[in-house]
C-alpha cells in the first residue's frame, strides 16, 4: 500500500477551501459554545461601532447646524456615546481571551489527533516518508491553523460583520450614494475570487518547502557521524543548499501572493471615499444631504473599506492555514493496512518472538521478504543477512 504522502499530495483532487475549514471545524466541535460566544461578542463590538457613526451624523445635523443649537443634546449623546465604546471594548477584549484558550485547545487536539494516528500506521508508511517532514506538519503546519484561529478568526469574522454593517446602513440612508460607494467592491470580489486558488497552491508549496529542508537537517544531524567518518560532508551540503534554496524561492513567491491584496483593496479603497466626496458634493449643493450626513457617509465608508484593507492581510492568513490543513489531513485521512494480532495465547513458552508467514517490502515495486516463518528463542543470537553484491569499481 502506497503511503508517500508527496505522491497522495499530487494525485489528490484539490480540496475546496470551505469544505476543508468545515472538516477542521468538526474537529473541534466541542468548542462550540466558545466559538458562538465569541461570535456574540464580536457582532455586539462590530454593532455598537457602527450605530455610533450614525448617531455622530444624526447629533451633527440636529444639534449644531441648526438655527438653535442645542449643546445639552449633545452632551447627552457624547454620554451614550461613551457608554456604547466601553460595551464594545469589553466585548472586544472578551472575544479576544475566549478565542486564544480555543486557538490553544485546537492546537493540543490537532496534534494529539496526529500523533496517535502516526501510532497507528505501519512501518511502510515511515520508510516512504522523511520523518523530518512528518515533524513539520505536527509543529509548523498545526501552528499556522492556531495562529489563525487564535488571533485572526474572530478578525475575519468581524470585519465581514462591520463591512455588512456598513454596506446596510449606506444602502438605508440614501440609497444613490450608498449604491456608488459600494461599487468598488464588486471589483475587489472579483478579483479575490480569481486569485485565491493561486495564493493557497503559493503557501501549500511553501509548507511542503519547509518540511523538506526540516527533513534534511533531521537526516543529517541523525547520521553526523556516518557523514564525517566517510568525508561526505560534501553531498549532504549540497543537499540542504538545495533544500534551503527551494525553500527560499517558495517562500518569495508566498510573500508576494500573501501581499498582492493589500495595495489592491487599498486602490478600490480610495476610489470608494473618491466617489462619496463628489458626489457628496452635489448631494448637498443640491440640498439632498446636509454635512452631517456626508460625514456619517465618509465613516460608513471607512467602516466598509478599511475592514476591506484587513481582509487582504487575513485571507493570506487564512488561505496558509488551509494549505496547513490539507497537509494535516493527508495523514489523517490514511487507512492502514497493519494487522493486531491477539497475544492472550502463548503457544511455547520458550519462544521469546515468534514471525509467521511475514511479507515486507519498502514500496510495492519489490518485495523484500516473501512468506516467512520463524522463531526467536531465549538464551540465543541471531542474525538477518540479505543478499550480497559485489563492489565493482569503474575506470
């Protein structure tokens, strides 16, 4: 049974990033009660910011260009104003506690999950597979997915939350502005929809990069004193130049995939405050609007488009975290084939072990041993010697 886990990586039918966080998230269904408190607490942060804007509108219009200005109504809404940005600062500051105790659990269960499924599979499986490699995914590949959950999660789910926040209170207010504000938006969907397959196949590269250099410095490490007795120290260099260097051309590429988004979502950003100032212009030289609602509406859209600017950052974060996954449940996912025999039953006591009709081979292009039998007594030595090939020097 084939167990490289390079080759089921290339052959698989690529996973879609949704279907992956939905397999990640059963994993830690148990967490649930934390995750829907945290989601809680995010919305009422995202909520309370963004009824501030239109209560700082509101209070501008109707408490200072007026004929009779009335400063005890605006003193009133500063109060509330207060009491709403220390509700959203509590909030805030709870999701972000809950969420590092469940990035931190996530990360315990992921790696007990794979450690002991490792437990289970046969030998075979460790000789197609650098063990270098396999330490990379339990402490790399898991630490990406609790970076993400622990600090970028909740982030995420925030920032769509006060971007469609946002988006309805442009929409409600005034309909034509809030329509030519969010067309910049379209485009950014648009072009994160089409470059987000890139981005995650960048960063699975990277990973896979990693691991491989993390197995030549295992392997070299392990066998220093075979390198320096027989003054090979030459080929295994070369070997982690190469490593090093594919890893650094990967990582080149993930960098400039990872921060491809930010200058364009920053460019659709400005187009979008672009469209408000003018046609919020003649909004109110048309006596449409009054400046306190072309304030509310220059916030509204800083409230939709810097959210926008962070998406850029977390979605890099976000698609690392899935080219992580994808690698973690490559070993999930295995079946093995290692069969448990029952040791209730001790046929000769004098057999210390006991190998009954044994095949094994390294891969299945040859097998090494066919059908044998044998026993392992008290009290004596043995010895296993394969074929033997003569050393042929060529001139």
């Amino acid at each position: 049974m084939k167990y490289n886990l390079n080759d089921l990586q290339a052959k698989a039918p690529r996973s879609s990033t949704w279907s992956g966080l939905g397999k990640l998230l059963k994993l830690i269904s148990h967490e649930r009660r934390n995750l829907l408190l945290a989601l809680f607490a995010i919305l009422v942060n995202s909520g309370l910011n963004l009824y501030a804007w239109y209560l700082i509108g509101k209070t501008i219009d109707k408490y200072i260009f007026t004929a009779h200005k009335d400063y005890h109504g605006v003193l009133v809404n500063c109060g509330i104003l207060l009491v709403m940005y220390g509700t959203a600062l509590f909030a805030s500051y709870s999701q972000t506690i809950m969420m590092g105790g469940v990035g931190q659990r996530m990360l315990f269960t992921l790696r007990n999950a794979i450690f002991n499924k490792l437990q289970l599979l046969p030998v075979g499986f460790f000789n197609q597979n650098k063990a270098g490699d396999l330490i990379s995914r339990i402490n790399n590949d898991t630490d990406k997915i609790n970076t993400f959950f622990s600090q970028s999660l909740m982030q995420f789910i925030g920032s769509i939350a006060t971007m469609l926040g946002a988006g309805i209170f442009l929409l409600s207010v005034n309909v034509k502005i809030g329509s030519a504000t969010l067309i910049p938006a379209v485009a950014i969907l648009i072009f994160t929809y089409l470059t987000s397959p890139w981005v995650k196949r960048k960063n699975a590269r990277n990973l896979k990069s990693v691991g491989g250099m993390s197995a030549e410095i295992q392997e070299s490490l392990n066998n220093f004193k075979v390198i320096i007795a027989f003054n090979r120290r030459d080929y295994f260099r070369k070997r982690f130049d190469q490593a090093n260097k594919d890893n650094y051309d990967t990582s080149i590429g993930a960098g400039i995939a990872n921060n491809s988004y930010v200058p364009v979502y920053q460019m659709f950003s400005s187009f979008a405050q672009l469209i408000v100032f003018a046609y919020g212009i003649y909004l109110i030289s048309a006596r449409e609007v009054g400046p306190g609602l072309l304030i509310m509406y220059f916030a509204y859209a800083n409230q939709f488009y810097n959210p926008l600017r962070q998406l850029a950052a977390l979605w890099a974060t976000f698609q690392t975290a899935m080219a992580g996954w994808d690698r973690i449940e490559q070993i999930l996912a295995l079946d093995t084939d290692m069969v448990t025999i029952s040791t209730d039953v001790v046929e000769n006591a004098f057999s210390l072990l006991e190998f009954r009709n044994v095949h094994f081979s390294y891969d299945e292009s040859r097998e090494i041993l066919h059908n044998v039998s044998f026993r392992l007594e008290r009290g004596k030595t043995y010895a296993l010697v394969g074929p033997h090939r003569p050393f042929v020097r060529r001139r």
